[in-house]
C-alpha cells in the first residue's frame, strides 16, 4: 500500500470481501505494486475473491516507465463501458502514443522480464534501507515491506515530521510532506521513504543525513 509500505493479509482481504457482500457496496483495488513483491507469499486479490463485486485497477507506469502514464481496470464489463464514457467526456482519450507503446512493448513480451529484472534491481534497495534504518535509527519504527516502492517510518517520540524536514533541507535532503495522507489529522511524526530510485550506498547517504536530522529535531 502507499504510503503505508504494509501488504493487506488474506484474513483481511475476506473480511472485506464478506463485508460487501452482506451490505452490497462496490470494491474499488487499485494495485499498481502488486507484481513488484520481493519476499513473503501471494495474497489472493479482491478480484479473485469477488470479481462481481470488485473493479481492479493497475498501471504500467510503475513497470515499464513513468512517462508512459498508461493503466488498466477490470471488472464488469457494463461498470467498465460506463466509466470509459465518463473518461472520454472528461478527457477524450489517453495519449495514443503511450498507449501504444504499452501495446507493443506487451506484445513482444517485454513485460514480464521487465517485471523481474525490475524485482532484482530494487529488492536489494529495499534491504539496504531497513539496515541503515536499523543501524542509525533505532528507535524509530518503519514498516517492512514485502514489495512496492515505499517504507513507512515513524519517528520517535517528540520529533515533529514538519521540523525534521527542515533540518534535512539543511542537509540537502528533500523529504516530502507525508501529511497529506492524513486528511482527518494526524501524521505528525510520519514519513514516506521511497527507495527504488537510488543505490543501496546512496540510500546509506541519505538514512544517515535523516538521522542526523532527527538528531537536531529533538
């Protein structure tokens, strides 16, 4: 999930799923990091556990590059009918370049090496991250994740997201503001890492200059 770096369990999912089901809403998955797990076992999506009630949707962006601004939705096939007319209202239409460039990429299988050479690159990204997170911020507590892009930390007691990001900039970090995931409050000691984009030394750099600043925030 983003931002939370956490993988619903299957428990959970059925508890959704029955939860619809005894009072008849619609399921909305959107799961763009599904096929970029790293470790743990598979979770059964909505939409295998209820393909009536679930509207499932991805992107290609996260797996074949980000200007490519192309996804997928699945679902009954009237539901889908409809809201590609309200898209086509709305916007026309995606760009038709990008659209087939996904195509051909698809059909020259292309896509699922990618997943794995994508899978092998950023599993080791993810691993450094917790280690130097472990090493330099203990009594933090990030999350674990099992695949996606992201870790969730908290930080330590008394130490405010708002002036750590400010000591960082100091540091030529740029953290992002995280509260913006909490529309009802909250957050204050939230941070999203995103890890896949550097090198497990660079990541090192960067935990490094983040507990530093978190050093200073207190």
């Amino acid at each position: 999930q983003n931002p939370a770096g956490a993988t619903c369990s299957g428990a959970k999912r059925r508890q959704i799923v029955d939860l619809a089901n005894r009072h008849g809403f619609l399921l909305v998955e959107d799961a763009p990091y599904r096929l970029l797990r790293y470790r743990g076992s598979e979770e059964p999506t909505l939409l295998e556990l209820a393909p009536d009630r679930t509207v499932h949707m991805s992107s290609f962006t996260k797996l074949i590059a980000p200007g490519v601004r192309t996804g997928f939705m699945i679902g009954e096939k009237a539901l889908i009918k409809a809201l590609a007319k309200v898209a086509e209202e709305t916007y026309i239409s995606p760009g038709y370049v990008a659209q087939g460039i996904t195509l051909e990429w698809c059909r020259r299988g292309f896509l699922l090496p990618q997943i794995e050479r994508l899978k092998k690159l950023y599993a080791p990204r993810l691993e450094a991250c917790l280690a130097s997170l472990d090493a330099y911020m203990p009594d933090a507590l990030p999350t674990r994740p099992e695949g996606g892009f992201f870790i969730s930390l908290t930080l330590p007691n008394g130490v405010l997201t708002t002036v750590v990001r400010a000591q960082a900039s100091s540091r030529h970090l740029n953290l992002a503001d995280g509260l913006g995931f909490f529309p009802e409050g909250g957050g204050e000691r939230f941070l999203r890492l995103p890890f896949c984009a550097l090198s497990p030394t660079e990541i090192d750099d960067g935990v490094q200059r983040l507990a530093e600043s978190v050093q200073s925030a207190r």
